[in-house]
C-alpha cells in the first residue's frame, strides 16, 4: 500500500528532538558524489592497473565501472524512496531489523571515517615532492612526527568545514570538485594535442598496446586481480554520497537518482580516457620487459624478490617506480607546467574527497543513533544542524588510522572490501522491499530491478573474492571489533530480529571460506578451486544467500512501523523552505 507523508506539524522536532537542514540542489548532490569519486584514485590507478593486468587494465576499468554502475541503479530507487540521511546504513534496518542494520551501519561507518584519512595521507605523499615536506614521511611511507602533526592540522581544517553546516560544506565541495575534475579532463586533453604535435618529448605510442609481454600477460585472473588491488574499485568509490546527503536535498525524489547515475557514468568516461593516454604517453624508456617490472607490490608475483621495489636502480627509471605516476609522465614529455598542476592536484582532490567523506561519517554515525545502534549523543545536532559529535569522532577515528599501517595501498584495498560489503546491503535490501511493498511510492523505479538487483549482489561477493584472502581475513577482524562495540550495549531482543539476520553470519563465513580455497586465496597450496570455478561458486552461493533473505525478510507489517517510526518524523523536521 502506498504510503502518503503527512503534512509537516507546527512543531518540526522529530524522535530525537533534532533534524538536519534541506538545502542542497542536484547539482550539490552530483559534485557531492563526484567529489568523492574524483580523489586520488585517478592519480594512482592508472600506473598501478598497468603494471598488474598490462594494457588489458583498460577491461579492468570497464568491468570495474560496470560493476559500480549496477549498484548505483539499485542505490538510486533506495535512495528516493527513502531520502534519509545516511541512508546507505539504514536501508538494510527497515528491511532485515536489527543484526543486520547494525552489521551493514558498520560496514558503512567504517568506510567513510577511514577514507578520509587514507586521503590526506595521499596529500601529504605527493606533497613530499616539495622541499618543505620531505621531512613528513620516513623512507617506509609511514608519518613522522612533524608529519603526524600536519595530518591532524589536515583532518582537524576538514572538520571545521564540516562543523560550518551543509550549507559551507555543499559549497566549498562544489568549488573544489570543479578543480577535481577539470584538472584531469584538462591532463587528457593537453597530453593528447602535445603527443599530436609532437611537442617537445611527447607522442602518442600506440604500439604501447603490444609492448613489454603484450597487451594481457596476466590473463583474465590478472584483468580482474587488477580491479580491487589496483585501486579501481577504491576510484570509483563515492557515488552513494548522494544518498548520504538526501535527508538534506531540496528534491530528493528527482535529484537522488540522476546524481547517483550520473556521477558514475563520468567517472567512468574520465578514468577510461585517463588509462589511455597514460598508456600511449608512455616512452619506451619508461617500460621493461614485462609490465609488472618494479611492482613494489609484486602482486602478480612475476618478479625476483631482490628487483622489486622502487629502491632498486635497475627499476628507477620505469613508470612503475614513479611516485606521482602522472605528474612525472608530464615532466618526461616536456609539460613541466602541468606536471606543477599535477602536483598542486595531488594535494587539493585528496583533500576534497576527504572532505565530503568526514560529511558523510558524521551523517552515518547520525543515522545510526535514530536507529538506536550508536548512542544517542549522536543523534545532537548544533544550531546549523550539523551533527557535531559525529564530525567529533569522525576526527579522532581518522586520526588513529593514521598510525604506521603496512602501506597505502594495503589500506586501500582493505577499505575497498569494507565499502563493497557495505553496498551489498542494498541489493538485498531492494529485493526486500520489491517483495513486501510493492505498492510504495517510489520517484524513481528500476526497470527490471528483479533481474538487476540480485546481479548487483553477486557483484559485491565478486569483488571481495577478486580482492583476495589477505585482504579478506583484515576485514572479518574489523568485522569481529565492530560486533564488539555495537553489541556490547544492551539492546531490546525483539529489535534484532534473528530470524530475518539469519543468513548474514553464514553469508560473512562462507565468502571468506570460499576465498580462502579459491584462486585468489594466499598460498598456492590453498588454491583447491580454478578461476571459472571460484566464479561460479561464488555466484551460486551469493544467489542462495539473496533468495535466503528475502524470503526471511520482516513482514510488511513490521518494515511499515520501523519506516514510519525514522522516515516520517524526519521528513517531517526536514520539511521546510527552500533555500
């Protein structure tokens, strides 16, 4: 039955007393999303797709983008139909209850306060090409002190943006995402007219497609190694800031969809042209004799131990040892000027992705606190509705990830699990409510969802079997700590909802058994199943576990009382003017 929201009240104070402020457009909405999507992904996935998948990365792009975009379709019909903020983490509560709104709140918790960091640390990475900072890492990329110093300054200047309200955040993203994005729409197109005119040393070497050991040395288990561990998916990350941000849109029945949509098909329009040009721009110079020389990841594992790494003389040369891939492909082809750019780039899109991120940690933690899984403190909004202890905590967390990781790139993929998790509660989510309400208003209706919905859950479980089992085992720890801290506080039993939670411990278990036997599992020994087979396998579990909760999903009843219980009154504070 289709559900009419009342008229707002006189008295605009919702459950928790509190309500956050409408006032961003479509085009906040979209830059919301694409300032999130255009980070420092493009500055470091090119080189590192290329030196594990070859040319055939620009596949791994491809399917990479593709993968995104089918998530994004399910996200944009959850995302108008109930524009809450932090809607990603509450979806799977109205839907499945309890467990399972606490487990995917985590998941989403987790990856919006940790990109943050992951970001400024990028900043601080190119930033080191600068005399003045070259004292800020130590020669394993971990913080020094006086580094350790300029990252809190970082993260505390993005909470102090985020502490101003939507209104300062929406518009200082807006500013900088157009920066974000025409300096790489400006790469492409400056490297590709000097590499036509031959200016200087640039070119554009087509024959680059077949050099090294030619254009898929690493086959198709390359191709879709590349797309977790290369920085991909962590690229295309960002789109669902949108639904994020929706309990704060002036018309989020249209503008939701077209920006969660919209944000992703640029992106991959940029990143595809990106992984082009950095190929062809390429000297010869700058390629060995496989493309996977000098990966100091080595994670395709074709290297001798003793040549891999950037230290290493014999690899220096080779883009692969480039620690702003981008910005020294300039300087090789005589951009000097853009290579300067690039450089500023480096600091000013991490930072921009970083900002909309603590947004959207502080927005999360906010919705998790309606839903009685954080405490209630977090619900507490200041006087330009901003929810301060969010962005409080979301400042200490960022700084604790600051201690010395293994590395970056590790971090990346770790994270990149963590938000693929995150997503899949979304599919299972829609296929939920496609079943229990068929009849409810929805602004924007997926054409075949049926089909797409239960695909877009496959693809999660797909991605976080290409990341691997040494990623794998680091995400069910942070799993175990946030059981832990969220179950620790003493809950109402009728809230979990255990039957309706039922499949999601088995679903946790078994892709991470299933990873650990497959392909992409640690040692060879472990290897019991083939690429085909690991795909298979894992498709068919993902469709038992699908069908599983939707057949266990909370009756009609029930979703109807929790979504009036949270949707109503907020939309009922958040009514109000347009600004």
């Amino acid at each position: 039955m289709a559900t009419q929201t009342p008229a707002a009240p006189e008295n605009k104070q919702g459950k928790s007393g509190a309500s956050l402020a409408r006032e961003i457009g479509l085009i906040g909405l979209l830059w919301a999303s694409m300032g999130s999507i255009i980070g420092s992904g493009w500055l470091f996935g090119a080189q590192k797709g290329l030196y594990n998948a070859g040319p055939a990365v620009m596949i791994s792009w491809v399917i990479g983008g593709v993968c995104i975009l089918i998530l994004a379709l399910v996200h944009a019909e959850l995302g108008a139909m109930f524009p809450l903020s932090g809607g990603s983490a509450r979806f799977p509560h109205y839907a499945f209850g309890g467990i399972a709104g606490a487990g995917f709140g985590w998941f989403s918790w987790l990856q919006a306060v940790t990109v943050a960091p992951i970001e400024v640390s990028a900043a601080i990475l190119y930033a080191t090409h600068y005399k003045f900072a070259q004292g800020w890492l130590n020669p394993n990329e971990t913080l020094t002190h006086s580094g350790l110093i300029v990252a809190v300054i970082l993260m505390a200047l993005l909470a102090a943006v985020n502490y101003l309200g939507v209104k300062a955040l929406a518009n200082t993203n807006s500013a900088v995402t157009w920066w974000k994005v025409g300096v790489p729409l400006g790469t492409i197109l400056v490297v590709a007219v000097a590499g036509l005119l031959g200016a200087g040393n640039a070119g554009l070497h087509w024959s680059n497609f077949h050099a090294a050991d030619g254009f898929n040395p690493y086959g198709l288990k390359g191709i879709l190694l590349a797309i977790p561990v290369s920085g991909i998916i962590f690229a295309y990350l960002g789109f669902e800031q949108a639904d994020q941000l929706a309990g704060e849109s002036k018309n989020p029945k249209r503008d939701i969809p077209l920006a969660v949509i919209g944000s992703i098909i640029l992106g991959l329009i940029i990143y595809i042209l990106l992984q082009l040009m950095f190929l062809i721009a390429l000297p010869s110079s700058a390629i060995g004799k496989h493309w996977c020389d000098g990966n100091p990841d080595n994670v395709s594992g074709c290297l001798p131990a003793e040549i891999a790494g950037k230290a290493n003389p014999a690899i220096q040369h080779l883009f692969s040892a480039f620690s702003g891939p981008w910005a020294e492909i300039a300087a090789l082809i005589s951009l000097g000027w853009l290579a300067t750019i690039l450089y500023i780039d480096a600091i000013v899109s991490p930072l921009g992705t970083g900002l909309i991120y603590y947004a959207a940690g502080s927005r999360v933690s906010y919705g998790l606190a309606r839903n009685d899984y954080f405490h209630s403190v977090f619900g507490k909004l200041t006087a330009s509705k901003v929810p301060w202890v969010g962005v409080l905590v979301s400042f200490v967390a960022g700084c604790v990830c600051f201690l010395p990781f293994p590395s970056w790139q590790s971090l990346v993929g770790l994270i990149t699990s963590a938000s693929v998790l995150m997503y899949a509660g979304a599919p299972l989510s829609f296929g939920a409510f496609r079943k229990r309400l068929p009849d409810y208003e929805r602004p924007y209706r997926l054409p075949l969802g049926e089909f797409w919905s239960p695909l877009a859950f496959i693809v999660s479980s797909l991605i976080i079997l290409w990341s691997g089992w040494e990623t794998a085992w680091k995400l069910g720890i942070l799993i175990v700590i946030g059981i832990l801290l969220i179950f620790n506080r003493e809950m109402d039993p009728a809230h979990l909802n255990t039957r309706a939670a039922g499949w999601l411990p088995v679903y946790l278990i078994g892709i991470g058994v299933i990873t650990y036997f497959s392909t992409f599992g640690g040692s060879p020994a472990q290897h019991v199943m083939g690429l085909w087979t690991s795909i298979i396998v894992t498709a068919a579990f993902s469709l038992v576990i699908y069908y599983w909760a939707i057949a266990v999903a909370l009756p009609t009843e029930t979703i109807q009382r929790m979504i009036d219980e949270v949707v109503v009154p907020e939309e009922d504070d958040l009514a109000g003017p347009a600004h």
